[in-house]
C-alpha cells in the first residue's frame, strides 16, 4: 500500500515538468524514490533545489522532501525546514531577537565556545559564540549568541532539545555538533557558519552552514566537501550517500583567508587514508592551496573500529594541563590523561565516561568535558 502510494505521489510530481536524459543524475533517485526508497527521494528532491543534476524546479523539490520527511528521512526534515526559510524569507525564522531597546546592552552571562569574524564588514571582529543551556542523559545541548565588538548581544538562537532545529548545537552520545569555522565561504560577501553534523560511521562528513545575514542567521543546505573526480587539488559541496570517497573530516581557522583542513581517504577495501591541507574557499567548494602532510598509506579499518573512542581535547596548557583517571567519579585518581590522547569510551554516568587508556588497559572514569567522543 505505501510502495503504490509513494508511486502515485512521485508520477503526480513528474507531470508538468519536461524529463531529463537518462544520463541526468536525478533518474536514479527518482527511480528508488518510485521504488519506495525514502532517501532516493530525499536525494531527488536535493537535485531539483540545488539544480545540481537537474533543472531546478522547486515545486518538486517541495514535494520530494515531504514524501521523504514524512518517510522518515531526518534530513530531508532539515532540509525542508531550510527550504522553506527561503519560500517564507526571514520573517519565519524560530529565532530570539532582543528587542531594539537591549540591543545596546552588554551580554554579561558566560559561554562555552566561541568564533571571531567581521560579519558585518566594519573592520571591527564581532563574537559567534555557544553556551549549554540544558543536559540530558545523553549530553548536552547549546544556544547560539552573536554579540557585537561593543559587547552587545545582536542576535540569539532557540533553546530547543531539538537536533533537527539548524540554530540549535549539541554535544550527545549519538555525536558532536558544535561550530568549527566562521568564514565567507562562497565569496558573496557574507559570513557563513559551519558546523559538523553529528554522524557515527564511516561516511563523509556533513556540514551545517548558517549564512549571516545581517540582522539574522539564514539556515543553507547541509552536505559535504568531496573530492573533485577531475581534480586531486579541488574539493566540492555534495550531498551524497556514497561512503567510499575522499572528503573534508575537519576545519579549523588558520590565517588570512586560509583554512587548516583534515582530509579523509575512505576506500572500497576498507582502509583508511588521512591528509591535511590547507584550504581557501571559492564558490563552488574549496581548493588546496598547499598540502601539510600529504594523504598517508592506507590503514585498514579492523572489527575494532567498531568501538567507541574518545579524543582528549581543551585541556589548559597552562593551568594542570592533564585530565584525571579516576577509579569511580570523584574518587581516588589512577592514571593521567594529556592533550591528544585518545582513549575507548567504555560506558557513562550522568557527565563522567567510564574510559580504557589504550596505552596502560587501565580502566577508569573521567570527567566527559574534555572528552570529545570520535567514533
């Protein structure tokens, strides 16, 4: 009964607009997605948006991400959100504005991470910055703040328990999704956000990216930097489900207009290869302006990788400098962790992981703020 539905569904969206060579790249998806397949559909409704393998036509985009959201695809929800921030403009946004009146006011409450950038081109640098407002069993959930170089707060996000929700970041079991670069990514002239999409497998690696735009941030599609096919130096923006690829697994800020980028090599016979570059953004995705360690000889993935593992991280160099092992949380101290040490996450209590130090196979808990989970 669903098959014939999603069938009657995907002919009524194919009537009205002309078909496309059986060489066009949105055949196949239209085809799972007539099959019953809830992210061909996605994939298919992405295509007709972005125009990326087809001519645009954003009616069928419309109509493709609803059977997929419906569907159960949790990204075409967010992309659907996105896509009709666009159809509505700002107006709809489920964002906090403080009225005009506080607008002056210092923000004077604390945060928990933070990004430096001109977004609005007056030569001054204004804060990106995130603060926990709400912990769950499974982590922690984060609002996001812009403030003005005066200290003003211009502009705050939704506190929503909410991962579907483009303003809303998390730290959760499930993954990490918290704000890595501020940039202008495509040259138009605003400043875009991006952050990692929380993903616990072997895959590309998505970014959210939010386009500031001036008084608002403005939600844009989430997808990754792949590799070109044609060239080894240029990487592109792509939504794909395709895990065997080369794509971009981490931005930081470096200087002037480049980016430090980690570059992951994944391939069919199950090995890995790892690279950093760095990277300057044009419009269509990125390319490398020099290699810092070129992509290494393959390692193979094995029945371990399977584990959880977690990654010591924003310890103070100049404060202890080293993350205690303890034998229950709060208790006596067994071991010491540094800096990029990476450690097998074992299990949780409320904001302790119970850990294994893979150099010592000793087994202990430690406090999970300056454990970031890589699995």
């Amino acid at each position: 009964m669903w098959h014939s539905t999603i069938k009657s569904m995907v002919l009524i969206i194919l009537v009205g607009f002309p078909q496309m060579s059986g060489a066009n790249a949105v055949d196949k998806y239209m085809i799972a997605c007539e099959k019953g397949d809830m992210y061909g559909c996605y994939q298919a409704g992405v295509v007709y948006w972005t125009g990326e393998g087809a001519r645009k036509d954003r009616e069928a985009a419309r109509s493709l991400l609803e059977i997929a959201c419906d569907g159960g695809v949790s990204d075409a929800c967010v992309a659907l959100r996105t896509f009709n921030t666009e159809e509505n403009g700002a107006g709809n946004i489920g964002t906090e504005v403080p009225p005009p009146k506080h607008k002056k006011s210092r923000y004077k409450g604390h945060i928990d991470g933070k990004l430096y950038g001109d977004i609005d081109n007056d030569g001054k640098l204004e804060i990106i910055a995130w603060k926990k407002f709400a912990s769950v069993d499974l982590g922690d959930y984060y609002q996001l703040l812009v403030i003005d170089d005066d200290g003003s707060l211009l502009w705050k996000g939704p506190k929503e328990k909410d991962e579907s929700n483009p303003y809303v970041f998390s730290y959760l079991d499930t993954g990490l999704s918290l704000p890595v670069l501020l940039a202008d990514i495509d040259n138009d002239g605003y400043m875009e956000l991006l952050a990692l999409e929380p993903q616990s497998d072997v895959r590309p690696t998505y970014y959210r990216k939010l386009r500031w735009r001036g008084t608002y941030f403005e939600p844009l599609l989430s997808n990754a930097l792949i590799l070109s096919s044609t060239d080894s130096n240029r990487f592109v923006w792509k939504t794909t489900s395709k895990s065997y690829a080369t794509w971009i697994s981490k931005l930081a800020p470096y200087r002037d207009s480049l980016v430090k980028a980690d570059v992951t090599q994944y391939n069919k016979d199950e090995s890995v290869r790892m690279g950093v570059a760095l990277i300057k953004f044009d419009r269509e995705g990125a390319i490398v302006s020099r290699w810092i360690k070129p992509i290494t000889s393959p390692m193979h993935i094995a029945p371990a990788a399977h584990k959880t593992m977690g990654l010591v991280h924003g310890l103070d160099p100049h404060g202890d400098g080293f993350l205690s092992i303890r034998r229950k949380p709060n208790k006596t101290e067994i071991g010491r962790l540094y800096n990029g040490d990476k450690v097998e996450i074992l299990g949780r209590s409320g904001k302790w992981y119970k850990i294994k130090d893979p150099r010592t196979g000793r087994i202990g808990w430690s406090y999970g703020k300056w454990i970031r989970i890589d699995y």
